[in-house]
C-alpha cells in the first residue's frame, strides 16, 4: 500500500495489483481441453461463421420467449375481432385499437416474467471473467444480454420507474435492497450488478458490468451502497464500486477500477475529484483561514 498527494492535495491510495496474466487476442488456439477446446477454437479460427453457430441457438431462444409473450395477447385481440364482427365499423375500430393496446401490455408482462425463467435454464452463470472474446465463457454473457435487451427494448421504458421493472431486474439476478428507484432502463449485466438499500438511479443512467480493453473482454461486478445516488445520464462501468450515501452528479461517468469511499463528495462535477468527508471539511476550513487573513490584510 502507498500514499500520493495529487495536484489538489488529495491523497490517495494506491494498493498494489498482481499484473494480469497474458492473453494473445490473436491466438486461434483454446487452452481448454477435450470438446470445448475444439468448439473454442473453431470459433476463434473461423470468427464470422462461429458467431452465427453461437448466435442461432440463442435467436431461437429470444424469439421463442417473444412467441410466449404474444400468445395471451394475440389470444385477446383475436377474441375481440370475433366479438365485434357485427358491430359498425368505427365501434370494431374502436374495440380492436383498445384490444391492441391491451395486448401489447399483456405481451409486455408476460415478457417479464418468460425471460428471466429462459434465463435461469442457461446451465453456465455467468461470473467475474477475462478473456478472448471469443471464448466458451463469453456465451453466458452473451445469452444473459439478450434477454435482458429483449424486454428493455420492446417494453421496459413503458414501466420505468415502478415496482415491475424492479422485479423484473430481481429476477435477472441484480441484487437488489428496500427503498431502491430505478429510474433507467439502460443496463445491461444484472445479475453482476449489486444495489444496497435506498439507492436511486436517475433517469437515463447507464450501468453495466463488463468493459473491453485491448481486446479483451472483462466481466466485473458493480457494486452501490446504501443510500448513494447516480444523477441523470451517469454512466457507471464495470468494476466500479460507489461508497455509502455518495452523490454521482449527472452525466458523470465513472471508469473501471474506480472506488469511491463511503461519504465522499465530487469537488465539483466537472472536474469530476473525490474529496472524503474529512478533507471536504479541512478544504472548507481552509478556506475560511485564507478569507480571513485577505481579511485582515485588507
């Protein structure tokens, strides 16, 4: 563990990292053994083509969950032209716009519910990982994302903010305490997202578990204590992790590996420096001495 002052005065600590191990991104070659060293490598050696093979399978499974979520309300409208067959024209307008209506909210909560039950059939969870993207371990994330993308494209602004997207999220594996808001639908990775109790997340804030680098796809956790609040439009990547009661001002954006201590405050938004509790005060302190030595002098 060391200590550095930065220009602000600001100390900080930096604790000493094991230098990751060496991934060749341009190796073809799996590490794995047996047949997922195969697959592994057929998808690494032939990149467009194994991605459809990868892909298909959770096609069939998105559009097969999308198919379940419009049967009931298919089954409604359908009902509801029969019903109206005799009646005049602008009374089965009328009736089949309410019935299309109605249908797509039945389609949307359905979807709630049908897409974390595909999601919990997936054999391999996924976890904290680095690596190729084109690895065996990239799938999971992979089959997670699309089913969370299909309810957040198709119907989750719809009933953001409100206890269905909260469940919705719970279902997915976010973990989740009392008296959390979610006021955004742009997140992705749930399940390695971790909301203590009485977070609130401002409207259009982006939150997601993973990031790229060099390469390299990382898979890491998130993770908000009580009582923080991330501002409108923040963007909170992964590996991040937001101390207790911390205030992220709006359209921050907060990179992997930052820590940011329980208490502590942004100086100002722009500049974007994490000041704690103690030194906010021993800044305003400061302060106050300098003003009134001008003060004086004066």
């Amino acid at each position: 563990m060391s200590r550095e002052v930065n220009g602000e005065g600001i100390k900080i600590e930096k604790q000493a990292r094991k230098r990751p191990q060496f991934i060749d991104v341009h190796s073809t070659r799996s590490h794995k053994r047996g047949l997922a060293g195969i697959f592994e490598s057929f998808v690494r050696s032939f990149q467009s083509f194994g991605f459809v093979v990868v892909f298909v399978p959770i096609l069939i499974v998105s559009l097969s969950c999308m198919g379940l979520a419009l049967s009931p309300a298919l089954y409604l409208f359908e009902w509801i032209c029969q019903s109206v067959a005799t009646y005049p024209m602008w009374a089965q307008a009328v009736a089949k716009g309410l019935g299309f209506a109605g249908g797509f909210f039945i389609y949307g909560v359905s979807l709630i519910f049908i897409a974390p039950a595909a999601n919990k059939l997936m054999p391999y969870k996924l976890k904290p990982w680095r690596g190729n993207w084109f690895s065996l371990q990239s799938i999971p994330w992979f089959y997670h994302n699309a089913l969370t993308y299909i309810v957040r494209f198709t119907f989750l602004d719809f009933v953001t903010p409100s206890p269905l997207n909260i469940l919705f999220f719970k279902m997915m594996g976010m973990k989740i305490g009392k008296g959390v808001m979610i006021n955004t639908s742009f997140i992705s990775d749930p399940c390695m997202i971790t909301l203590e109790d009485y977070v609130t997340i401002g409207g259009s804030a982006t939150l997601f578990g993973h990031y790229g680098q060099k390469g390299i796809l990382i898979l890491s956790p998130v993770v908000i204590k009580r009582g923080a609040t991330i501002g409108l439009k923040a963007s909170i990547m992964g590996d991040v992790v937001v101390g207790t009661k911390v205030v992220v001002p709006a359209h921050t954006v907060l990179l992997p590996k930052t820590r940011i201590p329980d208490g502590a405050r942004f100086k100002t938004p722009e500049s974007q420096i994490v000041v704690c509790e103690d030194e906010a005060k021993d800044d305003t302190e400061a302060a106050r001495g300098e003003d009134k030595e001008e003060g004086k002098a004066s």
